[in-house]
C-alpha cells in the first residue's frame, strides 16, 4: 500500500480536519482518504461540461424516467 504525504498544510486547515476527524470518530487519515475517494470518484469539470454540452437544448437527461416524475408530481398534487 502507498503512503501519501501532504505537505504546506496550514496549521489551521490541520486544526479543522483534525477536530472534523474526531467528530465523526475517525482518525484524520482516515478521514483524508475518505474525501480522496470521494473526489476522485466525482465527475471532472471537464467531464461535465462535455456531458451538459452533448445534450440537445431542450431534451432531458436519458437516465431520468420523465414520465414517472410527471406522475409523482401529478400524485403530490392531486
């Protein structure tokens, strides 16, 4: 396993992880690896803007059932 070393932390940054790492009982390299998860899990910028830009105006994301919120929308009214 890697070990990853992170440095010019400002003292306060390392105050606030460390107190946020003890709040949700983790230790703070736990915590750091968590949020590096996290980030590289998400989308780049630059794969979102592709993604929004691929779509035709107007059309709706192909992975939202369009119909079925229609229905729950129609359903919280009725």
């Amino acid at each position: 396993m890697a070990t990853l070393q992170v440095k010019n932390v400002p003292d306060e940054l390392y105050a606030a992880v460390k107190e946020r790492a003890a709040k949700e009982h983790m230790t703070v390299s736990d915590l750091v690896l968590r949020n590096l998860r996290r980030e590289v899990e998400r989308m780049s910028v630059d794969e979102w803007l592709e993604r929004v830009t691929s779509r035709r105006a107007g059309e709706p994301p192909r992975d939202i059932d369009v119909q079925a919120v229609m229905d729950e929308v129609r359903a919280e009214l009725g």
